[in-house]
C-alpha cells in the first residue's frame, strides 16, 4: 500500500480535482482522505493509481486517479503538472495528470494484459483472446462522470472516476450482451478491478471493443434537425428518419439480448400502481423546487393515475433489465450500423436501482425526450426578428422532432419486441416523468433550456 505518498499531495490534489469535469463541484474544498494507492512500472515513468474520497454534506465522494511520476518534466507535459513529492522515496519527482502521457497510458495497457500489478488495477477478462499491447493510446476528449482511452482502432479503456463495488450495471450488462453475440453493443473483453488494501473489490473500469469510425448520434440528430429548421433539409419521409427507425431496430434488438440473459418478469397491476405513485411523488418534490411546474401537476397526476386503471387492459406489461439512460448520445452510428453505449444507467441513481428491473418503455420514452431536444437545439437561440419567420422555423422543429419520434416507434416496434404503440397512456406517462427529472436538472444546471421540458410537460398534460 503506497498511501503514504498521497497523503502530502492531498493538499495539491484538491484543487485539481475541483477543476475535474468528472469531479462533482458541490465537493469542492472538501478535505481528501487516501484510500488505496499503488504505484506501476521499474523505471520512469511510472503510474501512480491512486482512490481518494472528499467528504461532504451528501456523503463521502470517492473519486479513481490516474497520475504520472517522473523525476523531471518535460516541457510538453508541463501544463498537466499537479506538484511535486516532498517527501519518501520519489521525493523531488513531479506529480501530473497521467491521460497527457502516452507513455504511461501505454504502461497501464502492457500492465493490464499482463495480469495487473501487486494491489493495484488488474483485469478479469471476459474473452479469451489476448489483449493487444503495441497500440498507441489516445484520451477522448467526450469526457463526463467517466474517462475513455482509445488504444489504436481496436481498444477503449473506460475509466469510472466515481469507482463501485462490484457488481457493475455496466460491466454486467455488456457481459451478458456480449454472451448473446449482441452486433448491436461493443464487445466486452474485461473488467479491470482493484484489489489493494482500501479499495478491495472496487470495479475501476472495463476493456472493450472501440469503434473509430462510429460517428455521435447526437450530433448527427442536431445536425438534420438544423437543416430541417432552415429548409435545407429533405422532406417529410427524408432526412434522419430512415436513421431514426434504424435506431429503434437496434434499441429493440438490445433489450430482446438483455431480456434473454436476465430474464422477464410480467407486472401486476398493484406493481404498477406502486410505480405511479413513485412518479406522483417525483411531481410533487419537483414542483417544489421548480414553480413553473405547478401549473400542470393536476393534469400530469392524473396522467399518472391513468396508467394505474389501464395497467391490466390490453398487452401484457413486463419489466427486465434495460440500458436505463438512453437518448442520442448513447448511440453511435457504425458503418455497419447502431450501436448502443454507456449501460451505466443514470448515475445519480443508486447501484441497486440502476440494475432493477424496469420497464423497455422507459428507455424509449428516453430516446423519445431526446429527440426533442435535438429538434430544440438545432433551431438554436431563434433570434429571428419576423414573427411569421420565427414561427415557421419552430414549427419546422416541432415537425422534425414528431418524425423521427414515429419512426423510431415504427422501427422499434418492427423488431418484433414489444410495441409501444402498446401502452400508450404508460409511454406518455414516463416520458412525463423523464421530463419532470429534466425540468429540475435544467433550473439547477441550465436555466436558459427549462423551457425545453417544460414545453414538452404541457404536450403531455395536454394531450389525451
């Protein structure tokens, strides 16, 4: 255990992290504590693995570290500087963020393929093919709750900056997927885990299949739906729709290989209702927070309610294990086709909650808000002065989104799953609910986009 050397960086390492996008700002000035470290290489430089937590009023924070040590600096790394050892071993090396050096990121692939260092990362492989080590490493740039390392064309190291016990929703889910031979989601070769003193147990990140010429979902979506607002785009039947459809197809195609490894089980109206009165009083704690919402807790309430009278008419409704964040930013564009990425689930939920069972339509109801607010963002800050203009290219928008809203269904419901079309009331319900949740995400994040949500909460609670 190299605690030791942590505990005089911890200092320093504050005020990095609190410059960490991956690093939960209300932290910020929170003392650290060292929980397990080790250090990998026989010469420079060398990785310094290291867990730490912040204290803090929602509980200790506990945060995985990658950093490079190296007697000297040179001066390409020298913006990537954190401090310098004052003391042990290693006294008078530099400390530095470890994704600005190829070289130490290349260590930590050799390290990994090769069983793992003594208390520090080691990988559980899920195939058993060797890992490729000659492969040149490189961050992307795409960097949220987690951190992606790209080695060559081949490989993609997912670090989880905020480190679990194990079981992983994500590990899990893509294991399973990948023993169903799923074409739809990369391929999982291995689960890196820690088992240092402090830190047994901890799933730290997983190896998987990269794809290098998948383009972003998300930004292809806002790209369309900006030429659909200024007329440049194809027509109604043209445009993303065909890709929108294709989409649903692979969404479908996921939750039938996720149905198969984890199994189904049917709801009971009384497990409905309970799921209801979980929305209801989402509504009522958001409501509080966010007043604009008020004026539509009646309507959508009732909406709830609804799903709890028509929970036993009609298909048979089933819960299993779903990818629990979707929209079109979990979604790459192949050459060969979708595919689907990040089974971690909403990472303000609980281990535990993001691997119960749930629902398919609330994925759906996901991509569907998503598509929304991709038709929002390509209409941009709609600053045109003509109100017969501006209303034309909202409308435009309003189009767009509507579409590829009914295409993704259409495609996901001719996969042979389960129809959404099926559950009507229910589907609107969670994408009221999902809308509830990015009302108070927005006030608190982005004020300026409220009314995004709140746009689509009074179609919701309008609509019958």
């Amino acid at each position: 255990m190299r605690t030791e050397i942590l505990q005089p960086l911890l200092p320093a390492l504050g005020p990095w992290l609190a410059g960490r996008r991956w690093f939960d700002a209300r932290y910020a000035g929170a003392p650290l504590t060292a929980e397990a470290a080790s250090v990998v290489g026989d010469e420079p430089p060398l990785l310094l693995h290291a867990v730490v937590s912040a204290d803090g009023a929602a509980g200790p924070l506990r945060c995985q570290l990658l950093l490079g040590l190296r007697p000297e600096l040179p001066a390409r790394l020298a913006p990537a500087a954190i401090a310098t050892v004052p003391s042990g071993p290693w006294q008078g090396w530099r400390v530095y963020d470890a994704l600005a050096d190829g070289t130490v990121l290349a260590l930590l692939l050799r390290t990994l393929a090769g069983g793992g260092a003594e208390h520090g990362p080691r990988l559980e492989r899920s195939s058993r093919y060797p890992l490729p080590v000659g492969l040149v490493p490189r961050p992307l740039q795409v960097e949220q709750s987690n951190t992606s390392v790209a080695y060559g064309d081949r490989l993609l190291l997912k670090i989880f900056r905020r480190p679990e016990p194990g079981p992983h929703t994500e590990v899990e889910a893509l294991r399973a997927l990948t023993g169903q031979d799923c074409v739809r989601t990369p391929h999982l070769f291995g689960a890196v885990h820690s088992d240092a003193p402090g830190a047994e147990g901890l799933v730290l990140g997983l190896v998987e299949e990269f794809l290098p010429d998948a383009r972003d979902g998300w930004e292809e979506a806002v790209r369309q739906a900006a030429d659909a607002v200024a007329g440049t785009g194809r027509p109604a039947g043209g445009g993303f729709t065909r890709d929108a459809a294709a989409l649903g197809r692979a969404v479908a195609d996921v939750h039938g290989a996720l149905g198969a490894a984890f199994g189904q089980t049917r709801l009971t109206t009384e497990d409905v209702a309970e799921e209801t009165a979980r929305m209801t009083m989402r509504l009522k704690e958001a409501a509080e927070e966010v007043p604009a919402l008020a004026r539509y807790t009646a309507r959508l309430g009732a909406l709830f309610d609804d799903c709890a009278r028509v929970a036993g008419r009609g298909c048979p409704l089933f819960v299993q294990r779903i990818h629990g964040d979707l929209h079109l930013g979990q979604a790459l564009r192949a050459h060969d086709g979708w595919r689907i990425v990040d089974f971690e689930g909403e990472p303000a939920r609980s281990a535990a909650e993001r691997a119960r069972p749930e629902p398919v339509l609330k994925d759906v109801a996901g991509m569907l808000r998503s598509f929304d607010y991709a038709a929002r963002t390509g209409l941009g800050a709609d600053d045109e002065s003509v109100p017969a203009i501006r209303l034309r290219r909202r409308r435009r928008a309003s189009a767009w989104a509507a579409r590829n809203r009914r295409a993704f269904i259409t495609g996901y419901a001719s996969a042979g799953h389960e129809d959404p079309d099926c559950h009507p009331v229910l589907l609107r319900a969670f994408e009221a609910d999902k809308a509830v949740y990015e009302a108070v995400y927005e006030s608190r994040l982005r004020p300026d986009r409220l009314p995004i949500p709140l746009a689509a909460l009074h179609r919701l609670a309008t609509s019958r």
